[in-house]
C-alpha cells in the first residue's frame, strides 16, 4: 500500500535537487490533503456521492496493496483526488470570498 500512495516521487526522474524538493513540497501530498479536507467538508451534505468516490479509492487501494502496488497504477483514481481537492479549494473560496467582484 505504500507504493501505491509513495508520497515522494522517485529521485531519478529529477535532474537537479532543488526541483526534486518542490515536487516533494508541492507535490501529490498536497493534494491528496487537500482532497481528504474536501471530502470530509462535503459529507454532511452530499453522503453518498462522497461514499461512492471514498469506495472506488479504497477498492484500488485494496487491490493493488494485495497484488502489485505501484505509483503508475494509482493513476485511474486520480481524477477522484483532483475532484476532493476541487472540493475543498471550492469551500475555501466560498468562505473568504476570494472570487468576487467589488
């Protein structure tokens, strides 16, 4: 299961440090947060719809822990991270107004 949700990204890919430490910093575990506070802030009003995305990622997550797990077999759940993060970036918006015209 940790392969599957490796939070650093393999160093190779990086030709300098400095790039490598922003991905780490900026990087997938940002998002993944940033989703689980966007699903967390939705279930009270939508709790099926959360439920069913909740599923679906640990269904892989399963799967992939038991058999092989591995970073590039996380990619067909990860429109459903993006859309938790949407979630919550969304909220946050709402909150403090980011987007209005004064």
């Amino acid at each position: 299961v940790f392969r599957y949700w490796k939070p650093l990204p393999y160093p190779d890919n990086y030709g300098t440090r400095s790039l490598y430490f922003f991905v780490c910093l900026f990087g997938f575990d940002l998002l993944v947060l940033a989703a689980i506070a966007g699903f967390i802030q939705q279930y009270r009003t939508r709790k099926y719809a959360v439920g069913l995305l909740v599923m679906i990622v640990a269904y892989f997550t399963f799967v992939h822990g038991v058999t092989f797990g591995s970073v590039r077999y996380r990619h067909p759940i990860d429109f459903i991270v993006i859309i938790g993060a949407a979630l919550f970036a969304a909220r946050l918006s709402e909150k403090y107004r980011l987007f209005e015209e004064k």
